[in-house]
C-alpha cells in the first residue's frame, strides 16, 4: 500500500528532539551564589573565573549579563567568553541596557552568568526583579551562577543599615536565596578591601559614591563581613543540625576543616602554635588552642609558661578552650569531638619509651587509639629546645574494666611467679612487701574495682601461697596475721584513695565544662544586639551542646514560639509549655510532671514572672544527665535575663514615646487654639464695631478682617496639607513643568505678602523641563516665599533662582533672604512639625517647612537650608531631572 | 434707550446653607436672580425647569456628587456651569472641566473674583458674532487672514503656537485644561505628553507677551487661562 504522500505522523528524528527538549526541561537548573560582605570584595571575579573553569570543561558556558565596570582584570577575564547582546530599549526618552531573558531561553546555554541577583529591573521588561528572571531560568533548566551582597538580602537589611546607616532599597527574599544549591562566599579583609578602594579597582555608582565613606569605613566592613560569614555558616549550621539531630555525636563532621592543638608548658608549644595557625591559614579554616591541666597543680613556672603559650594562641586567632583531665589524649579528643574539630595537632613525643610503657603508650600512641576519625599531626620540635618539663602525661588513660582486670591478673601472676623463686631466699614477708608494691602500681593504673580486686586477690595469693602453712589459708602465727590485716588494709586504702582522686578529677572536669559551656552563652548574649540574635544563640548553643534541639516560647498574653527555635513546637508539648509557663515549673521528659513529653521543660523565672518557656528535646533513645539538666537551667536563667532585658527596654521606650507623643499634643493645642484664637477675637470685635464706625474706621476695620481671614485661611490650609500627607493621603501628579510657568503662578499668589520686601529672581531662560507635581510644587514655591516675608524684618531683599544641576541630574530652587538666618543646631530640626525659628514674629504653627520637605519628598526631591553668604538664610529645593522626549517642531 | 436687558438667571447647588445665603446676598446686589437647589437632585430637577442662564455648582454634595451632577446636567444641556472646590482638589477639579465645566473656583474665594468669573461666562454663553480680529496689549490677531501681529510687524507663529493661542482666545478668561489644549492641537493620542504644550507654550509667549505683563496665567496643575483687561 502507497505512503500518502503528506504524512502526518513526525519523523523519528523529530521525535526523539522533541523527546530530549521535554527531558532537559524537566530538569530544574542548579544555583550558584557567589556572595560577598560588600561590592568590591571580587565575586564578578571570582564567577567570572568559576565560569572559564566550566568553559575549559568543555560546558556550554554563555554570560548573560556581567557588569565589569570596566575593571581591566574583569575584563581580561570576559574574553573568550560568548556574550549575550543586551537587549535595549528606549523608556520616558532614556536609552536602557538589560538583560534579555528572551534570548537567553532561546539561546539555552548549559550555563548561564547573570551578575547582580538583586537588580531591579528597567521598566517594561518581563520581571520587576532579576531574580525572578533567574527563577524562570532555573526552571527552564538553565545552570545559573549569580553574585550577591549580603546587604540585599532582606532579612539582612535591617542589620546592614543599622551598621552602615545606608538604606538598602534592592533586596532579594531569602526564601529565594535559598533556591541556592551552591553558595561560595567571597571573603576578603576589610584592609584588603580598603587597598582595593585606594586605588581605584572598586567601582562607585555616582549613588553610591556619596556614601562610600560610610559604607566602607573599617568598624563597618568588619561588621558586614561578620553578617556574611554568619549568614553562610548559619545556612551550613542549619543543614549539619538536621543531621546531628538524628546522629550520635560520637564523630566530627568534616564540614570545615576545623584545628585543634594541644598547648602544654614546653616552648616547643609555641612552634606547635605557629605551625597551626599556618596550617589554619592555608586552609582557611579555624582553630582551637587546648590546654589540659591536670589534677595535680604545675608549678609555678609551668603554669606561667603554659599561659603565655595559650595569650599567643589567642593572639594569633585561636579560640582558647581549657579542660581538665588527667589523660591528656583523652581530653584532646573529648574536646575535639565537642568542637567539632577535625584536626588535632600535637607534639612529638620526646619522652623516654620506658615511660610511654607506664603509661599505655606515648601520647601520639594513644590519640591514634581514640582519635578514631580526626586526623592527627604528630609535629617535631623544630630545634631542640630545653628539656621539657614533664607534665601530668604520668597517669595512666582510663581503660575498659575488663581490660583492667586482665592487667591486674597478668600482673599478679608475673609477681607471683616472680616471689615464688625469690622465696628460698627472701623469705615470705619480702614476698609481701612485693604484693604491695605492685598494688599501689596498679592502683595508680587500674579504676577502683580492678584494684580492690587486686588487693583481695593479692593477700589471698600471699596467704595462701606463701605465708605458712602453705597451701592453706590459715595463718598460724599471730605476727603474720598481723602482718596480713596491715597488707590487706592497706591496700584497700590505696584502692580507695586512687577512686577519689579520679572521682574528683571528674567533678572538676565537668564543672570546668560547664562553666566554659556558660561562659561561652554569656559572651554570646553580649555580642548579640537584639533579643532575636541572642535567643538564636543561644539555642544554637544548646543544640550544639547536648546534641539536642530546642525551641524557645515568649509569654505575652499567650506563649509564641520564637522563630529562631530548631524544631516546631507540637499541641501536645504547646500544652507542657504552658503548664510550665502557669506554675513556673520545669516539667516534661526527666522530671516528674507529665513525663511523657518529648521535651524537657525549663522556665524563664525573673522576679517571680515567667517570661517564657524553653524546650529542649533530645533523641529518644538519648538523655540528659542531672548535670545537663542543671546546665540546661543556668542557661534558661541567663536567657531569662535578656529577654527581662528586652521588656525592660521596649517599655522604656514606650513611655518615652508616649512623653514624647504627649508634648507634642500639648504644644499643637496650645498653638492651635492660640492661632484660631487671635484672627477670630479680630474678626468678630472688628464686624462688632462695623456698624457704629465712621467711614474711615470701617475701611481699617476692613483691612484688619481681611488680613485675619487670610491668616486663619492660611492655617486652616497648613493643617489640611499636614493631615494629608500624615495620612499618607497625598498624591502626587508628575506631569512636565516650565520653571518659569511655576514661579508666575506662584509669584501670583503671594504678591500681595511680598509687597514690603525688593524682590529679584533669576531663572535661566533656556531651564529645561522637569517632571513634578505642578500644584505642589507652586505651593512649596509659595510658602517658601511666604516664609521668607513673614520671618524677615521689612524691607529686607528675597532673591529667588533657579536652574539646572548638570553633573547631578537635578533641578534646584533657591530662596534666600537677608533675616537672621538660622543657627546650625537648628537647621536639623527646621523641617519638624511644630518648629518655629526663634525669629518668627507671632503667627504661624510651624507647620509651613514640615509641610514643604512634604511635599517635596512625596516628589522624589529634597530641601536643605544653609546660610546665605552675608546673611540670612537659603532653602534649596532639589527634584530630579530628566530630559524629556523629543517635541515636534510642527 | 435700549430695554434694561433681562436679569440673568443664576443655579445655586451647594448644601451649606450659609454659602447658599451669602452668594445670594453678593449675587443679588450684582443683578442676578438667584435659585438655590440644596442636593444634586434638586438642583437637577430646578435647572431642568427654570434654565437659568449658569450654574454654579460646588462638588461635594451630599447626594450624586458634583462631577455626577455635571455629567446628567451636560446630557441635555450646554448651560455654563461653574465650580466651586476645595484646595488640594486638582483632580476633582480636570475631571470636572474636562467634563463639561467652563471654569472653577477654589473655595475660599471672594465676592469680586466669583463676579468676574460668572461675567465671563454669561458673555461666552451670549451668542456673539464671530469675532475676526481680537486684540491684547500690542498684539492683534486676524482669525479670517490667520495672520499674528505686534506693533504693527508680524509675528511669525507656528502652526501649533496658533492652534493653541486662538483656542485660549476663544476661551478668554475662563481655563482650558491641558488635556483640552493637547487634544484639540495634537490629537487625542497626544494627550499625556505635556511636554510638548510647555514647550510650544513657552515659545508662544516669549513671542506674544511682553515681559512683565503676562496674558497666559498658569493654573498650576490644570490648565491656562487666557486673561486680560479686555
């Protein structure tokens, strides 16, 4: 059967094209940030670079839009790169470039650079904001790399202009931030930065340029640089607790590379220390400075030494950690897997090899036994240095019972053995002297049950071995009874003793754990700014201290979870916390009241009132120790105080707010009902005596009712305008304006004011067209003017001008006049409502200038006052300027 | 001796009883007979049975809404109406001249500003001869032979600068809004570009008007008016 010849089924090839296009659609395209404290730091660079990598890898590499500022070493680095053309268009008369995501998708490279995540862009285009154009990309399947600075990010914004007092208008939701599969952060010092400043490789935008003096002072770009590493690790921290929630922290994740270095006395520890910080360096990573002290106090040469080693540590960037053990591997690696350090750092063992045997191997021997998956650098001395002074590396590592057992049964019997040769000629009371020696041996190596075993062990072996009759227990003359009670309280004592001393080393060691643990918070809480940033840190601390999670609940009429909580609260542990909250009463796991819960239930106690409840869960299967429990409540106690703190602070500022609010109250009512007042007392005696007064008297009578209606229209007007804009109610029509048009009409209206003063104005006649608010704009003209008459002694000149500010892009008004002028500590708070200069005769609310900047910044322009050269004052009125499309001629 | 001619016939809608009293008292000792109309409703209702000779109408009424008012009033009827608002109204205000309203005044106003306003009204509303040649200062301008003179030389006025002047003389004295101006000269695609009107409109009177005496006023947000003593 013939094909017909107009087949409509699509060819295989078609097909299987069309197959692969839906296949790598499906795809979500992966995310890369390249994110920086602050612009200049080099993530265009460093993208740029990242980029050619990919290139050289052979993938389909295509740069969106780069911004090099024209930064020769940028530059270099674009060449050889395919460019998209940008995609340009004309808006309001202004030629724009942007990005053209049109023809990125249609171009469909593997992957794709689109700097500057937080523009925003021109008008007209698809997307308000970049980073929508990415998301579309994205899901288009594209590979994106990006830059960012931390100030654009929203949550962050607040913090950045807290620091740097610049508002951040472009920012990106962090919930898009998170989109990122990859961040890589671009760290630079604030020295380094400040050289790259200096000459010249940081590029301004002629904004930014006005505040680049703020921004980048030294105090502020350690404060951003903070904000970035935060961030980031923050975002690490988030993903890494998820998983410790479910792991037992008996191992380092190698999330970082993180150092550890054993400090002793010896000087070889300051090589020691050096050798860490380059090593740190190198990798970038942080470091620990760990001294161990032992029970027994070091004397004083010792301790002064040790101190001195831990103040360089300190001084080269370590984070110094003391713990007290008398097993110094074992405390090195206990403290290692607390921080989460991945490298211990340790020095070559010089000490003889008959001493590493008394104490179960060399300290290198016994870090590689316990390290398990920390890496272990054994580092010579570098010279030979003095003879180390031998620290408590003496005692032995505590082992596993059975292990000690063995021991003591292995060294009984080799003792035994021995005395059973020695006997014929030492006699059998020697043999006992022997026994005791070994006993307090390994009462300094074994715990206390291995030794009481051998003390009982050891004087039934003497007994029954040697002390005759032999072979029998029975003791037959009484000075070897005596003999035997003396050996065998004696080594019951030294058993004992040895207990103790461990025990107390313990105790020591957790409350030295503790009070690091709180130390560690409090330095925390006072670095943060807000109760925000200390609740987060604390939690942090908690989790990271008990493997454990924790969330935090306020009291405020009811009990909020604070956001920065690791895990949601549920209706079920909701209904603990509350009981906790009413009777401020731990409760929940480990304790008596409802003991079922998952959490353990602390409150917030100060004075009496809780001020919230914190929870702290941790694993099933898991628990919190008595001291854990203990510390757990320090801790609440110490949050307890910030957030008591916090209330304080907020209701201090609220009364200060309603003082505030209440004088301003005061003072409009005063002004107020002084200013209504004072026309109408004119008005209504002036129309009292009209009908009685002579011609003459009628006329003045006139005048003085028409100026007291002028002023009571006047300030009905100004607390109209004040309202409007208070309630946010004003809105601005930006239309073309003629400067010249705007003063005649303005002109027009005061005319009758200006009267008693020589006025000149001077408009250039070629002052281009600007966009504002016509009617607002005459008014600010007006009362500018009408401010200038009313507050300067009469006959006084007023000059108007006005003109074109080129270089800023803006238009300017100026009036100036010959008055007092204005003191400097004024001029700040000219523009507040309620203000009147010092100067001003009677009339007037202070309300004109407050209404003024009001208008003019609901106009997207400012108003400064300065001083007139040779007196008097000068308002200055900026508005933006553009140039306006063309005009046909005809 | 001609007959004194007839009383115009004044509407006043405004529900504040007191302006009604007043612009009462000021109207009537100028010569107009005064109706008052309290709500939009009346009011329509009275100028639809009286026909006065104008209207003056405020825009905030209880009941339809002055612009409301306006937009029936300009259905079936070409009666001159003026407006009375508040400052800070400009909206209100276009959107009333652009529909329909021949001029406006801010509240408060005085009495002789409303006369003035109302005398050049009525006269627009009496049908005059169609006027050939209107002169203002030392200018004089022939509608018939399109030609633009001062002190006796021509002035040489672009096609636009004379659409313009003579649609402003044909309202002389009351205001055209922008939106008017640009769409009677430019066409209404060419209503937002304002640009171009202060454009043409500063040429215009660097042209026409001598220095110190202006003939276009400039109603800050709205429009021009075309004034003079004549």
């Amino acid at each position: 059967m013939p094909e017909p010849a107009n087949d409509l089924r699509p060819s295989p090839d078609a097909l299987l094209a069309a197959l692969q296009r839906d296949e790598s659609r499906a795809r979500r395209g992966r995310l890369k940030v390249f994110f920086g404290m602050c612009p200049g730091v080099g993530k265009t660079y460093a993208m740029l670079r990242a980029a050619r990598e990919e290139l050289r890898t052979g993938i389909d590499v295509l740069v969106g839009i780069v911004e090099t500022h024209r930064r020769a070493e940028t530059e270099a680095l674009l060449e050889g790169l395919p460019v998209l053309p940008r995609r340009t268009f004309t808006h309001a008369g202004i030629t724009l470039t942007e990005f053209d995501l049109e023809a990125a998708l249609a171009r469909r490279p593997r992957l794709i650079l689109v700097d500057e995540f937080a523009h925003t862009n021109a008008p007209g285009s698809r997307h308000p904001k970049r980073y929508q154009d990415v998301i579309e990309l994205l899901d288009a399947g594209l590979d994106v790399y990006t830059t960012l600075n931390v100030q654009h990010l929203e949550s962050r914004a607040d913090a950045v202009r807290q620091i740097t007092g610049v508002a951040v208008r472009e920012t990106v939701p962090d919930s898009v931030f998170e989109l990122a599969d990859q961040i890589e952060l671009i760290d630079l010092t604030p020295e380094a930065l400040r050289e790259r400043l200096a000459e010249g490789k940081v590029y301004l935008a002629d904004r930014a340029a006005l505040a680049a003096d703020n921004f980048f002072k030294d105090t502020h770009l350690t404060a951003l640089r903070e904000l970035a590493l935060r961030f980031v690790a923050e975002r690490v921290d988030k993903r890494l607790r998820e998983l410790r929630a479910t792991s037992p922290l008996k191992t380092v994740w190698r999330s970082g590379e993180r150092l550890l270095v054993g400090v002793g006395p010896s000087p070889s520890s300051t090589q020691l220390i050096r050798w860490t910080r380059r090593m740190a360096a190198a990798q970038g990573a942080a470091w620990l400075a760990v001294s161990v002290e032992p029970s027994r106090p070091l004397d004083a040469e010792a301790q002064r030494r040790i101190e001195q080693n831990l103040t360089l540590a300190r001084e080269l960037g370590a984070e110094v950690v003391i713990t007290r053990d008398d097993d110094i591997a074992a405390a090195l690696v206990r403290t290692a897997l607390q921080n989460n350090a991945t490298q211990i750092v340790v020095g070559k063992s010089r000490s003889s090899p008959w001493l590493d045997f008394f104490r179960g191997g060399s300290l290198v021997d016994r870090l590689l036994r316990q390290s398990g998956p920390i890496d272990l650098y054994a580092v010579p001395a570098e010279r030979a240095a003095e003879k180390p002074i031998a620290w408590l590396d003496w005692l032995p590592a505590e082992r596993s019972p059975a292990r000690e057992y063995g021991e003591v049964a292995v060294t009984l019997g080799v003792v035994t053995a021995a005395c059973w040769f020695l006997t014929p000629f030492a006699g059998y009371l020697s043999v006992g002297m022997i026994y005791l020696f070994a006993m307090i041996a390994l009462s300094l190596r074994v715990g206390r049950g291995p030794v009481l075993a051998a003390g009982v062990a050891s004087a039934l072996l003497w007994d029954f071995l040697f002390i005759p009759p032999l072979f029998t227990f029975a003791i037959s003359k009484l000075e070897d009874g005596m003999m035997f009670a003396t050996y065998f309280a004696v080594a019951l004592a030294a058993g004992h003793l040895t207990a103790r001393i461990r025990a107390a080393a313990r105790h020591e060691r957790l409350r030295e754990e503790r009070a690091t643990a709180l130390f560690h918070l409090t330095e925390a809480l006072s670095a943060a700014r807000t109760l925000d940033d200390a609740v987060f840190a604390a939690l942090r601390q908690i989790d990271r201290l008990f493997a454990a999670q924790s969330a935090l609940l306020l009291a405020g009429d009811s009990l909020t979870p604070h956001f920065a909580g690791s895990f949601a609260i549920s209706e079920k542990e909701r209904g603990v916390a509350d009981w906790v909250w009413r009777n401020r009463k731990r409760a929940g796991r480990f304790t008596d009241t409802l003991p079922a819960s998952e959490g353990f239930h602390v409150p917030l106690v100060r004075d009496d009132t809780c001020v919230g409840v914190l929870v702290v869960r941790v694993a099933p299967e898991a628990a919190l120790t008595l001291a854990q429990r203990d510390l757990i409540e320090s801790f609440a106690a110490q949050l307890a105080l910030n957030v008591e703190r916090e209330h304080l602070r907020a209701a201090g500022e609220r009364e200060k707010l309603l003082a505030e609010s209440e004088k301003l109250h005061r003072a409009l009512l005063d002004a107020v009902s002084h200013e209504l007042k004072t026309p109408l007392a004119v008005l209504s005696s002036a129309l009292e005596t009209l009908a009685t007064a002579d011609e003459a008297t009628r006329a003045a009578l006139l005048g003085e009712s028409r100026t007291a209606t002028g002023r009571l229209t006047r300030l009905v007007n100004n607390l109209l305008d004040q309202t409007r804009l208070e309630a946010g109610a004003l809105r601005t029509r930006l239309d073309w304006c003629d400067a010249h048009d705007l003063i005649a009409a303005a002109l027009d209206g005061v005319r009758d004011s200006l009267a008693g003063h020589p006025f000149e104005s001077d408009v250039p006649a070629d002052i281009p067209l600007f966009r504002a608010d016509a009617a607002l704009m005459e008014q600010v003209i007006a009362n500018l003017l009408l401010n200038a008459a009313l507050h300067t002694p009469a006959a006084t000149p007023i000059f108007l001008t006005a003109g074109l500010d080129q270089a800023r892009r803006r238009i300017f008004f100026t009036v100036a006049d010959r008055g007092p002028g204005f003191p400097l500590e004024m001029r700040e708070r000219l523009f507040q409502k309620f203000q009147r200069g010092d100067a001003a005769r009677a009339g007037g609310l202070g309300l004109g200038l407050s209404i003024i900047r009001g208008f003019v910044v609901a106009q997207g322009g400012e108003i400064v006052v300065g001083e007139n050269p040779g007196g008097g004052a000068v308002f200055t009125v900026y508005l933006p300027y553009e140039p306006h499309g063309n005009v046909p001629g005809e | 001796m001609t007959a004194p001619a007839p009383k115009p016939d004044l509407l006043v809608i405004d529900d504040e009883v007191q302006i009604r009293r007043l612009l009462r008292l000021t109207l009537e000792s100028a010569g107009y007979r005064v109706r008052e109309a309290e709500t939009g409703a009346l009011g329509l209702n009275e100028a639809a049975v009286a026909r006065p000779d104008a209207v003056i109408l405020d825009l905030s009424l209880p009941d339809l809404g002055g612009l409301e008012v306006l937009r029936h009033l300009r259905e079936w009827s070409q009666v001159p109406v003026l407006i009375l608002s508040v400052r800070g109204g400009e909206t209100d205000k276009i959107a009333a001249l652009d529909a329909g309203a021949d001029d406006y005044l801010t509240k408060p106003f005085g009495g002789g500003e409303l006369l003035a306003r109302l005398r050049v009204l009525l006269r627009r509303a009496q049908p005059a001869g169609e006027v050939s040649i209107v002169r203002f200062g030392d200018v004089e301008v022939d509608f018939t032979k399109r030609t633009v003179t001062r002190e006796g030389a021509d002035l040489h006025l672009t096609v636009k600068e004379y659409a313009l002047l003579r649609l402003l003389l044909q309202h002389r004295g009351k205001v055209v809004t922008h939106r008017q101006l640009l769409r009677e000269v430019w066409g209404p695609q060419h209503e937002a570009d304002t640009h171009y009107l202060r454009v043409h409109m500063a040429n215009l009177r660097k042209k026409i008007e001598p220095a110190d005496t202006p003939f276009i006023k400039t109603e800050s947000g709205i429009g021009y008016r075309f004034t003079d003593a004549g």
